[in-house]
C-alpha cells in the first residue's frame, strides 16, 4: 500500500462538543498522522465553494449553514492507504449505519452534523489539501 494523504474535517458539531481530543487520538490509532492542521471559521464563500458539488441536492442549504455556524479543524492526514483508511475510521455517513468503533457511530449527532468530513478519492484530496493549505502549512 502507498503512503498517502487525505484531508479531513472536524465540523462544528464536534468542535463545539470538546471532542478535537478524542477525534485526533481515532486518527492517530489508526495510524494517520496530523501533517498539517489549523482552527478555522468558514466563511460562506468557502463552504459553498468546498461543498460546490453538493450545490444542487436538497441539504445544501442547511449544510453550508452547519458548516459555517462555528469554527472547524482542518487537517492533512499521511498514512499507509490514508483515503480509504480515514473513511473506515469516520464510518457511514449517516450514524444510525456506522459501525460500532467509528467516529461517527461514537459522535455524530445526525446525518448532517456528523461529526468529520473525509476525502473519497486522490483527485479530491488533492484538491481539498490546497483548497485549505498551502505547501508550506504541511510538515510530512
Ligand atoms: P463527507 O463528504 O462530509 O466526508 O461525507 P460523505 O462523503 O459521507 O457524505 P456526502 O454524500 O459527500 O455528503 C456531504 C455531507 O452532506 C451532509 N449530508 N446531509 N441531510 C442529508 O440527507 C445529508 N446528506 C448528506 C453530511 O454532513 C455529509 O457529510
Ligand atoms: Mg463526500
């Protein structure tokens, strides 16, 4: 398996919550490393950018408005396989078909406010990392 990175969310539900901690030990267990990571409160135009794609399902409104309701954690993740590990340790989408052990089966509140945002591909993650880094904020 190759050495990759992914980028991931910690959404305002969590932070507010107090759980960057015990998000980052899951992370951490699982064997992805914090390369870069920064606190940040999303500006509208960032969250509708980020999300663009999501732009005409129904729950992009009440996304964009979870999104930007309160700051964030931004974060690369390096690791052996990261993108698809990452998206193991976050767990479905919607908590109620997380399995046991995953963030979002542990911490997410609801479908929308769940809790992390992780990468699906190489090509979004790519694009992810700079659209919220640049090269000299990652330290691999
Ligand atoms: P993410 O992109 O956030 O890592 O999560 P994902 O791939 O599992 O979910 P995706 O389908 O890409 O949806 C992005 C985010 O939109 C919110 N959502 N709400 N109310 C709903 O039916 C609904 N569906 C999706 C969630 O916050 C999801 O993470
Ligand atoms: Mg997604």
């Amino acid at each position: 398996m190759a050495l990759e990175r992914t980028f991931s969310i910690i959404k305002p539900d969590a932070v507010r919550r107090n759980l960057i901690g015990k998000i980052i030990a899951k992370f951490e267990e699982a064997g992805l490393r914090p390369i870069a990571l920064k606190k940040i409160h999303m500006t509208r135009a960032q969250a509708e950018g980020f999300y663009g794609v999501h732009k005409d399902r129904p729950f992009f409104g009440e996304l964009v408005e979870q999104m930007i309701a309160s700051p964030v954690v931004v974060q690369v993740l390096e690791g052996e396989g990261a993108i698809l590990k990452n998206r193991e340790v976050m767990g479905a989408t919607n908590p109620a078909n997380a399995a046991d052990g995953t963030i979002r089966k542990e911490f997410a509140l609801s479908i929308g406010e769940n809790s992390v945002h992780g990468s699906d591909a190489p090509e979004t993650a790519a694009e992810e990392i700079k659209f919220f880094f640049n090269d000299d904020e990652i330290v691999g």
